[in-house]
C-alpha cells in the first residue's frame, strides 16, 4: 500500500477495508471483525491522514484477523434448501427432505433430514472424509518418506484447530477443511505429515514442507484469511 492509493484500494491480510464517514463522528476508529475491516472517520479527514493511521495499526489489524481466521465457528449459519456446498473439489447442492432419516447423496445432490440437517451434514462428511483423508495424509507420508511413523489418520471436529500430530503418530483433520479449496486441505494435511519428522516448526520443518509444496504460504495465506467462511 502507499500513499497514491485511493480508500477503494486499501486492504489488510488481503481483506478490503471499508471505510464510513460521518459529519457527526469526531474520532478515528477501525473495527475487525471476521474476514471484515471497517474504518470509521469524520467527514473531513483526508484520505492521507487515514490512510497513516490504517498503516499504524496494520499489524494489530491483521493480528485480530488471523486470530478470527484460526478461530473455527462453533454456530454456523442454518442450512437452507438449495444451498451449495463444496465438498473436495465438488460443488453440492443441498436438498432438505422432509421423511428422510438419513443423509444420501446423488450424483451433486445431498439430501438431508429435514428435521435436522446441520447434525446430519456433519455425520455424512466426516463418515465421507475417512477413505479420502487417509489416503491425503498416507501419500505426503511416504513424500517424506515418513509412512512408518503415521499410525492413524482421523476426522475431527476440534473447535479452533484445523489439525493436529501426535508423538504416537496420529493425525487429525477437521471436517470443516473439506470446504476448502483442495490445495489448502492438501497444505494442511502436508503440515500435519511433516510433523511426524518434526515435532515443531523449527527452520528444519518448514524445509521439509517447501520440499513438497514449494508454494504452501500461498495456501496458509488462504486459511488464515478466508477460514472463517469454513
């Protein structure tokens, strides 16, 4: 960003900042909110003027919109008939079925409970991520020439991680990543692969993650920006 730039070009972490003026505000003020900048200012402030205190508080503004983008929500929205959902790659389209007890999909179709969709979405995807998920992790293992030291692969739901290794070899994924676009579920599962050679992400781990996936801050960039749409 530099001083050229005009209020319609300004963003934080990729996020455009939306800026609101008022005659009758006296002061400066940015809120964060998830995947969301907003800048609130006098009518008079020059652009110049905010645009120094936006780049003041830069770091403190990408800080809360990481911290919102690891957070994963616990209340999603409701679902809705119609709605679209992507799943590895596909593209869903959800149908709430009155009668129906269990969820099936069709084709690009998902039908689900309509008494109780958001229950049944989660058991059908984490049911559904099993195979693929197991596969995912196993082949950056072997990339790595770790697979003697994975032990399990498995689905998860943990609010605030998108995954985890354990010592023992056990690796867990949220269900929610099946959303993502597949080269950030495929970063996610690589960092997690890594970690069976490093417990840490010490300069020696993150060589081993470039070694696999040269482009993987592209894909972090991602995750921490949009992962709260998860």
């Amino acid at each position: 960003m530099n001083g050229a730039a005009t209020p319609t070009d300004w963003q934080v972490a990729g996020i455009p900042v939306l800026v609101k003026r008022s005659a009758r505000r006296r002061t400066v003020a940015l809120q964060v909110k998830p995947g969301e900048v907003t800048l609130y200012a006098p009518a008079r402030v020059p652009d110049t003027k905010l645009l120094e205190i936006l780049n003041a508080r830069r770091d403190w503004v990408a800080g809360h919109l990481a911290q919102y983008a690891r957070t994963i929500p616990s209340a999603p929205p409701p679902l809705a008939d119609g709605q679209p959902l992507a799943f590895l790659g596909d593209a869903l389209t959800l149908r709430l079925v009155q009668g129906v007890t269990h969820p099936e999909r069709r084709g690009d179709t998902l039908n689900l409970p309509a008494h109780d969709p958001e229950s049944a979405l989660e058991a059908w995807t984490r049911h559904a991520l099993r195979e693929p998920y197991g596969a995912l992790v196993a082949g950056y293992a072997a990339s790595l020439s770790a697979q003697d030291r994975l032990r399990r692969v498995l689905v998860a739901g943990a609010r605030g991680r998108w995954g985890s290794c354990t010592s023992d070899g056990d690796i867990r994924l949220h269900w929610r990543l099946s959303r993502a676009p597949l080269p950030v579920l495929h970063y996610v599962a690589l960092h997690e692969a890594a970690h069976l050679l490093e417990l840490n992400h010490s300069p020696r781990y993150w060589v081993h993650v470039a070694r696999v996936m040269p482009d993987w801050q592209t894909q972090r960039a991602w995750l921490r920006q949009h992962g709260h749409t998860l």
